[in-house]
C-alpha cells in the first residue's frame, strides 16, 4: 500500500513536474518568438531612421533653398511695404501743402474780393456825390439863366418903353453881350470897329424889333444872320461852358 502511494506520488510529481517544464517551454517559445519580433521591428526601425535620415540629408540643401527664398520674399515685402509707406505719406503731405496753397490762394482771391468791392462802393458813392454835385450845378445853372432870362426882358421891356416914349437908348458898353439862351449865341451890342452910323442903325432896330417882338431879347434870339449882319455885329456860336461862363459875369441890373 505504501509502495503503491509513494509510487502515485512519484506519478503525480513527475506529471506536475512534466506539466511545469512544457508550461516553461511554451512560455520560453513565446518569449523567444517575441524577442525574434521585437529584434525585426528594431531592425525595420533602425532602417526607417537610416532612410529619414538620408532622405533628410538630401533634402536639406532643398530646405535651405526654400527657407533662404522665404527670407528673401520676406525682405522684399518688408522693404515694398516701407516704400508704399513712404510714397503714402509723401502722397498725404503733397495733398496737405496743396490744401494749404489752395487755402492760402482763396483767402487772398478773398481778400482782393473785399478790396475790389469797397473799390467799387468808394467808386459808386463818388459817383453819387458827382452826380449831386451835377444837379445842384445844373440847377443853379438854370436858376441863373432863369434871372438872366428874367433880367434882359426887364432890360428889354424898359428899352421898349424908352423907344416908344421917344427918348434916346442909352448906347450900350463897349464889350457887353446878349445871350441866346435857345441857341446859346452870343451877339456883340457895341463892337469897338462900329461907326456910329451903324450904332445908330442898330438902335432903330433895337426899337422897332422890341416894338415887334418883344424888343432886346427877341433880336438877340433871332436865328437870321443876315439882320445882324446889316449891323456889323453878327451872331457867334459858343461853347457850353463859355455860355456858362458868360452867364457867370453877366453884368447884373
């Protein structure tokens, strides 16, 4: 009996024993087989690093093409940036000093403006005082030949009353004039070459044209040269401004 234990003892052992030592060489295997695996792929690895690094060696002169190229461009980009720039503010300060000459320019048109209006306005009330000054001399011209008009026909109405009284005309100064105030004549009364003949001839037409029409004044105005002409003594045609200054110093009655 105890020969037959120890002997399924000894079975039993050596079958745990058997099982241990295929348990050990399946493991072994495995680990063999993957210790086999892990050395490929270290190998394939191994031959990829050695490839990246050809392929990278080969393609570092590329590489340092295209990143001298890219600093290139880059440069260039910076330096056309900074001329634009330059041009723009060249451009904004050429566009300022044009709008400052623009300014400058239209407050001096401005200034010429204001200048040329008060010009104008010291022309225009120049004129306005010299047009005044025109009237009130026109009137006092007028108010003056109105009383010289008014004189000689007084002078002519005495002298026809005289003529017709039958007494003598007082013989007029030597120089004095008659005025034609409708046709600005100016007629000689006495000239200094006229014989007293004529002198005499001359009052008897005085006295019968005052008789006729109105005396003195009607043969100052009379527009045929041919009765003044018997006289010696024939109309002048003068100026508008010597008729003025006739009327000036016109001797008053």
């Amino acid at each position: 009996m105890l020969a037959a234990r120890q002997k399924a003892a000894r079975e039993q052992q050596r079958a745990a024993t058997q099982a241990q030592l295929a348990k050990f060489r399946s493991s072994a295997a495995a680990a063999l087989e993957e210790a086999r695996q892990q050395a490929t792929c270290e190998a394939e690895q191994a031959a990829l690093h050695a490839r990246a690094a050809a392929e990278a060696a080969q393609r570092a002169p590329l590489g340092q093409g295209h990143a001298a190229a890219a600093a290139a461009y880059q440069q260039r980009r910076q330096q056309l940036q900074q001329r634009v720039a330059k041009q723009n503010a060249a451009q904004i300060a050429a566009q300022a000093r044009h709008a400052a000459a623009l300014a400058a320019r239209q407050q001096q048109l401005n200034s010429l403006m204001q200048l040329e209006a008060q010009r104008l306005q010291r022309q225009k009330r120049a004129s306005m005082a010299e047009a005044q000054r025109s009237r009130a001399l026109a009137v006092a011209n007028a108010r003056r030949a109105a009383e010289a008009a008014q004189l000689h026909a007084a002078a002519a109405a005495k002298t026809a009353a005289a003529a017709a009284a039958g007494r003598p005309r007082p013989a007029a100064a030597a120089g004095s004039a008659c005025i034609d105030y409708r046709f600005t004549r100016m007629h000689d009364l006495a000239p200094p070459a006229a014989s007293g003949a004529a002198k005499e001839l001359l009052g008897a037409q005085r006295a019968g044209g005052g008789s006729r029409a109105g005396g003195l004044s009607s043969n100052c105005s009379s527009d045929n040269p041919s009765s003044s002409g018997a006289t010696g003594a024939p109309f002048t045609t003068v100026r508008y401004h010597d008729y003025l200054r006739a009327l000036q110093v016109a001797p008053r009655r």
